[in-house]
C-alpha cells in the first residue's frame, strides 16, 4: 500500500504545476498586449511625424484590436473561482409546458453552442433526450476552452422564455422554462472515490435516429449513485463502453461539485449565487411579443435585440453578472 505522504507529495505537485500554468496563462496574454499597445505607439510617432494615409488606417485597426483583447482581458480577470479555468458541462432541462417548454430548451442549446463557436471553444453532446413531437427533453454539453466553466458559472438557473407558440393553432402567447445548470469539468487527477457497491448501471436502446444500431443495440448507459441519487447517463457513442466511461466521468464531475458545494457551506451561508435552482426562480426572460427583451432579473440588464442573444451573443450578461458578484445589485441598464 502507498505511503500516504506519497500521495500528498503526488498532489501538491500537481498544484503547483496547474499554478504555474493558471499564472503564465495570465502573463503571457499581458506581454502580447503589452507588446501590441508598443508597437501601435510607435506607429502613432511615425504618423504624427509623416502623415500617411495607409499607416493611420493600419493605427485604427489596431487601436480597436486592442481594445477588444483589453476588454476581454479585463472580464477574464474577475474569474477567480477555483474551478473557473476548468472546461465546464452544461445540462440543461426542460420545464414544465410539454413541447413548448421543450423545443425552448433546443432553443437554448443552440445558444449556448454558438457562443461556444464565438469564442473559439469546443462543444461535445454527451447526452441528448428528445422531445416526443419537437425538441428536447434534456442535453448534457461539454464545453472545451480556456475558463469555459467561469464564463459559463453565471449561466446556472431557471430561463424564462415568452413568446407566441408556433405549436399553438389559436397562435396563442406561452410561458415557458427551462433549467440550466454548469459544472466544472474534474480533471482526471483528481481523486474522486466512487465504490462499485454505490452505483447502479443500467444499460439500454438508445433513442432517437439511428438505424439498426439504435433498434438492435443496448449501447446507452445510466449509472445512478445511490448515496447521492444522482443520475448521469450518456447515449451518444455506438460503443457501451465509451457510454460507461463518458457517464462515469459526468458522475464524477457531479460529485466533485457537490463536495465543492459542501465545503463551501461550512465555510460561509450561501451567497445569492448559489440559490436553488427552481422553476419559480427565474434569472432571465426572454421575451419575443409582444416586444422583444431579455432582461437579467439579477443585474437588471435588459437587451432588446432578443435575436442576437439566442444566436450566442450572451457575454454582456456574463460580464454584468461576474461585475455585479460581491458589489451592491445594479441599478439597471438597457442595451
């Protein structure tokens, strides 16, 4: 049996190596700045001395260029949770409201997959229930990038969305919700117990198109833990294998957040960013009639280019929100 000191030696190394990352991860991008913001000066002294009007145009793209790596720089900076360099996982879940409800859910993983395309990420389904006539029921993604789950914390609640229902034949206004929840992505280091005698697997047909694999196949895997209750399941590989292995790796993740929450709890009561994820707490709205507007209901920022929003264009509600974490609550603002 291992020394346990060796183990300790074993993890405070791996720390030490994920800090030294996490700092170059920082220093590095300041140099480029740095170096940019040099190198536009000095073309700022040539213009100044010999007017030319290719060099300026050259400034002013420059100029704007480094103000956008700066604003991004600045919003990477309030990140300072633990976990938020981490990839994340996003599960999001139909409300009540049937087809509505989930078709405003795929409505929702759409969104957050083209925000994950802007910023250069990468998404993976790792679980997909369908809806019976439209939508779905529930996706687990896994968004692979430089602080995905920092970015994405702000993102955990209930979403509310109104509009007039295109399943509706009387064209008829609907409200309905969908809940999102993020979770780090654990490394594989780390060590999360899980005993064989806790679980329950379950194996079955996945569902869905798919042809004779589907129809012939039990291939899709749902591991439950029976200490906690929680449920991970995955569907999307051919192979019941890599399904176990995808669904083990989202139970740990879970498991992981859940102790992080433990901890936290005894350090401190739960500040208003950890409240309980119910359908009758609502963190934004959506609304597309009869005007359109979505309206952060925590930092009170209200966007009316409602389009814009669900084609991924959430940041600004990412950077009130992380803004907002820890100072006195916004007085509101309208974009």
């Amino acid at each position: 049996m291992a020394d346990p000191g060796f183990w300790s030696a074993q993890e405070r190394a791996r720390e030490v190596v994920q800090e030294v990352k996490t700092l170059k991860g920082w220093v590095d991008p300041y140099d480029r700045l740095v170096g940019r913001v040099a190198s536009a000066t000095e073309l700022a002294e040539l213009l100044a001395l010999e007017p030319d009007a290719e060099m300026e145009a050259e400034v002013v793209r420059e100029a704007k260029a480094i103000g956008e790596e700066t604003d991004a720089y600045r919003l990477r900076s309030l990140l300072q949770g633990r976990d938020d360099f981490r990839d994340a996982q996003v599960e999001i879940s139909a409300g009540a409201g049937g087809t509505e409800a989930q078709d405003w859910a795929q409505m929702l993983m759409r969104m957050y997959t083209r925000w994950a395309e802007r910023k250069g990420y990468t998404v993976d389904i790792l679980d997909l229930s369908e809806g019976e006539e439209a939508g779905i029921k529930g996706a687990v993604l896994e968004v692979k990038g430089e602080y995905a789950f920092g970015f994405l914390r702000p993102e955990t609640g209930v979403h509310r969305l109104v509009r007039i229902s295109p399943f509706d034949s009387q064209a008829r206004r609907h409200t309905s919700f969908a809940s999102v929840f993020v979770y780090p992505v654990v490394n594989e280091e780390i060590n999360i117990e899980v005993r064989d005698e806790d679980l329950k697997i379950d194996v079955y047909r996945a569902s869905g198109a798919g042809g004779q694999h589907v129809n012939k196949t039990s291939s899709a895997v749902r591991i439950t833990h029976l200490p906690t209750g929680i449920v991970c399941a995955s569907q999307q590989e051919r192979s019941q294998f890599k399904n176990k292995a995808t669904a083990m790796k989202m139970l740990k993740n879970r498991l992981y957040n859940l102790e992080a929450e433990k901890q936290a709890a005894a350090k401190a009561a739960l500040d208003a960013t950890k409240q309980d994820v119910s359908f009758g707490s609502q963190i934004r709205s959506y609304v597309f009639q009869p005007y359109t507007m979505v309206n952060d209901h925590r930092t009170e920022l209200k966007i009316t280019d409602v389009q814009k929003v669900m084609d991924g264009a959430i940041d600004p509600f990412i950077e009130a929100y992380l803004k907002q974490s820890g100072a006195p609550p916004a007085t509101g603002e309208t974009v």
